[in-house]
C-alpha cells in the first residue's frame, strides 16, 4: 500500500524543516535546493567515480551556479547527469521503504530523475538523488522538481536496518 500525503506527514517520515515541498494525493513533493554536475569536465583533472565491494567512492562533483532568467533565481542546466539535493529530509522506520520520481513537468522538459530505494533506517536532513537532463532545461530554486512515495514492507530486523555510508549526509560533502 501506498500512502498518501496525510498518513506520510502523520507517520513523521519526512523531515520538512526546511520545506518549500507540498503534500500532494500520494506521497510528498519535494523541492530543489543544490544541484551539482556529475563527472569530469573536459580538459580538468578530477576523481573517478568508483563502486567497491564495501564502499562507493564519488566521482568529481561541480555545484552549479545560481543566475537569473526572466526574473527567476535558478539553475540553467545542459543535458548531462547531476546530484540534486532536495530541501527536505527523511527518517525511514524498519516497515517502510521510499522511491523519488520526477514530477511530470520535468519529464514533459526532457528530464528525468533516477531514485535508489531509500531503505528502512535511512535517515538524513536533506535527500538527494540523480537528474539526467536530455534537453536544456532551467530550473527555479526550490521548485518541487520530484514527489517521494513510501510503501509498507514487512518490518525489518534492527540488526539489518540501513546504516551504510550515506547514512545522516555522511558522504553529500564530497
């Protein structure tokens, strides 16, 4: 079962402290607070994205500048593979587990957002995830730009729940 935004809300699994989200029919909308461009840019030294058997180590991360178009602060982004953070946080109890996709107005623009599954256990202020744009795109600050949904699951064991290296922001300053 899916929840809607109420029993999202009353289940305290969203941290909204700092939310410019809004609840919608099912899950949360979430809103764009960083974006930062994934990869190494040409002709720049940088560090190689590596995936290990105990642990990820990022690749080169470049925030993107803030500037304004037609009177909007926002983020003018090319096609190429970003790391979003979203002004909202999570706490993710041992029944639950979390997906993000894109709001339709991001996918009707030629984007697209890529959730991993935010397991029972994960906490953190602010989530994140990847947005690869296809097609030039500029995105307002704190626009709600993806919608969170949880699904009940059977409870997990304490000893199993999510407490990896991307656990509390652990690894987002990279």
């Amino acid at each position: 079962m899916m929840l809607n935004a109420e029993q999202v809300i009353e289940k305290g699994l969203l941290k909204l402290d700092y939310t410019k989200g809004k609840a919608a029919q099912i899950g949360y909308d979430l809103s764009l607070k960083e974006v930062n461009k994934i990869g190494i840019p040409t002709n720049t030294a940088g560090t190689i994205g590596k995936v290990l058997k105990d642990k990820t180590e990022l690749t080169t991360y470049t925030p993107q500048p803030l500037l304004s178009l037609d009177g909007s602060r926002g983020w003018l982004l090319y096609p190429g593979v970003y790391d979003i953070t979203f002004h909202e946080g999570c706490k993710i109890p041992d029944n639950y587990v979390g997906l993000i996709r894109q709001r339709s107005s991001m996918l009707r623009n030629g984007t697209v957002l890529h959730s991993s599954v935010f397991d029972p256990g994960f906490e953190t202020d602010f989530m994140g995830t990847v947005m690869v744009v296809n097609e030039t795109i500029f995105i307002e600050a704190g626009a709600r730009v993806a919608q969170i949904y949880f699904h009940e699951c059977t409870p997990v064991h304490s000893d199993n729940l999510y407490n990896g290296q991307w656990q509390n922001d652990k690894q987002r300053s990279l």
